[in-house]
C-alpha cells in the first residue's frame, strides 16, 4: 500500500483525534518495569507492558489482539 504525504497526515490526524498521545513519563516507565517483572506472562514484551501501565494510569482498557493480553482485566482482547 503506497500512501502519499497527504494520505499519511490524514491517517495520523484521524487516529490522533481517537486517541491518547503521551510521552513516556517517569512514573509510567517505572511502573512497567514493575509489570514487566511481575506479571509472569511469558513474551510480554516492555511494549505490551508499557501500554498496561499507562491504561492503569488513566483508568482505561487496552484494546488488543495480542494474546499476552488474554487473562488481563485491564484488556478487552479480541483476538482468536
């Protein structure tokens, strides 16, 4: 799929205009390395855990299809 300039400033607007778009603040970032070493999921990536803590921070749920994400309430997985 080619996406000119255009196509990709729209796309970006859109998904930006649905979402939370945050850095990485400290507190977060400690708080996923608690996950991480806690969690006891075996290929939960820093990634996965880094979106666990901040869905915990603003009291949301990760929408995923990623099966690492099966048995956390924080989630609603949607994957087969």
């Amino acid at each position: 799929m080619d996406l000119n300039r255009n196509d990709l400033d729209e796309k970006l607007a859109f998904i930006c205009s649905k979402s939370i778009v945050e850095s990485l603040d400290y507190e977060t970032a400690v708080s996923a390395g608690r996950i991480r070493s806690s969690i006891g999921i075996r290929g939960m990536g820093i990634v996965g855990c880094i979106l666990l803590a901040a869905a915990r921070r603003h009291g949301v749920k990760v929408l995923t299809g990623d099966k690492h994400f099966k048995s956390i309430r924080e989630a609603d997985y949607f994957g087969a």
